[in-house]
C-alpha cells in the first residue's frame, strides 16, 4: 500500500468511525424499547442497502451453505452487540456506554490468531491496556449497585459480540462486497426481531422516526459498511484500534445535543484512547 493510498483509506476508515460514533447518542436519545429500537434500525437499513445493491449492480448470490451459516450466526452475533450496547447506553450514559464498548481492540487482538494464522503482536497487547487504562479512567466507581455498572457490563458483552463477529467476517470480506455482507447481516436481524413488535410497545415511532432514520443511514448503512469494507486493507486489530475514537467522537456529539457535560476524567481517558490511535496508525503505514 503507497503513501497516498494508506492515507486515503485512513481518512475512509476515520469518516467510519464518526458515523459510527453517533450509534451512543441516538441510542441514548431514542424513546423505545432496545430490542424495537434494532428491528426498525435493521430493517430500514436493508431496505436502504438492496436498493444501493441494485444500483450498483452488486452480486447478492452467497456461494455455499457454510457461508450462508457464517453470514447467520454474524447477523446473531451483530444483533448481541447492538441491544447490549443499547441497554449499556440505557442503564448508564453515552459516555459510559460508549467506552466500556470499547474493550472489543483487546478481545480481538487476543482472539485474532485463534480466527487467522496471524500471530500475536505484543504491541497489540501494549496498545490495548493503554485502551483499558482510558476506560478505567473514564469510568465512574464501581458499585454492584449502580446501573452504571450495569451499563459497563452490558457494554462489555456487546464488546464480545462485536469482536466475534469482525473476525468471523474477516476472510469473507475478500469473497463478498461489504455492503452485501451487511444487508444480509441486517435482514437476518430484521427477521429474527421481528416477533418483538408484537411483545414491545412500538407506538413511539410516530415521534422518534426522524432520529431511527439518522441510525439506519448514518450509523448503520454507512458507518458499519465502510468499516467492514476497510478490513481488506487493515488488520481486523489494526482497523478496531483506530476505531477506539468513537467514544471520544460521541462524547462530543452528546456533549452538543444531549447536554451530557463530560469531566476531567473523560478527557485524560479520552487522550490515552487517542494515543493508541496514532501509534497504530504510525504502525499500520509500516506494514
């Protein structure tokens, strides 16, 4: 990869990042219930990504039924993700939600080598307790009794969620277009919730449309799309890593239209996170 290319898919892989950013605060924003909240995300989005595919004349055909399970247990796995990291949002704040989220760098550099024949990398390890020591920073005291505690651990699952899937998805980004792996990762969810509707109060989506519109575009069929389609040119650890901004993206959008003020501790954890950002961005030019 030259100079110019490196950088060019560095700045797509960042625009990614702050789209996806905006998942924390829409997620806290939005009055419905989680798993209401995900089905009108899901579907709105592949409906928004079958017509792009037809536009773009992108071969939806899956090759065989081993892929068709992957692609199932991915869209499982994705839906994990999105409702725990709903309800961290719910039961803490953006911030709190956001970052304990974002234990996922260091659950996929350790479990990368288990998925790949790529071997550990001891910086990744360094990089990813640099990540935890910003987490630690910004989180508040721990009480068993706290939602927000509550909060992190519901974050931390959506965290393995997540970590499982992207390497899970890891070899079949150079088989598949991304933007075909996340329609069918969201019509599989779209179905498996759609029951809910019939179990959760859906009537809010009178006044809370505008807002699950702005998740299904921006943070959904923009946001997860560009940052799977990088994964053909970054490490899956690599490309997490450099995702670990989202946190810092969030807390500024909830800072402007939530109101959610963020303290010293946000900012001193906020740069650790930044940190590692730069240096595996430093690394990835290297490679």
């Amino acid at each position: 990869m030259n100079e110019k290319s490196h950088l060019t898919h560095l700045l797509l892989l960042l625009i990614a990042t702050i789209c996806l950013s905006t998942s924390g605060p829409l997620g806290n924003f939005i009055d419905m219930p989680t798993p209401v909240i995900i089905w009108w995300r899901s579907i709105l989005a592949a409906f928004i990504l079958f017509c792009f595919c037809l536009y773009k004349g992108i071969n939806l055909k899956i090759n065989n039924k081993k892929d068709r399970f992957t692609f199932f247990i991915a869209a499982l796995l994705m839906g994990g993700h999105w409702i725990f990291y709903f309800y961290a949002l719910k039961l803490s704040n953006v911030a709190i939600g956001m970052i304990s989220l974002f234990t996922f760098p260091v659950i996929i550099a350790l479990l990368e080598p288990l998925f790949s024949k790529t071997k550990l990398d001891p910086i990744h390890i360094l990089l990813g307790a640099m990540v935890l020591l910003g987490i630690y920073v910004l989180a508040p005291e721990f009480n068993l009794e706290n939602s927000q505690l509550q909060g992190i651990m519901c974050g931390i699952l959506s965290a393995i969620c997540y970590a499982v899937r992207i390497l899970m998805l890891k070899d079949h980004i150079t088989k598949y277009n991304g933007i075909m792996l996340m329609f069918y990762q969201v019509l599989i969810l779209a179905v498996v919730l759609a029951p809910t509707l019939y179990f959760m109060d859906a009537s809010n989506i009178t006044t809370q449309y505008p807002y699950v519109l702005m998740l299904a575009i921006i943070t959904t069929a923009i946001g997860h799309t560009m940052f799977v389609n990088s994964l053909s040119y970054f490490k899956a650890s690599t490309a997490s890593i450099i995702g670990s901004t989202q946190p810092v993206f969030g807390i500024i959008i909830a800072f402007f239209f939530l109101n959610e003020i963020p303290t010293k501790h946000t900012f001193v954890g906020g740069a650790l996170i930044l940190a590692t950002v730069l240096i595996e961005s430093i690394r990835s030019k290297k490679k």
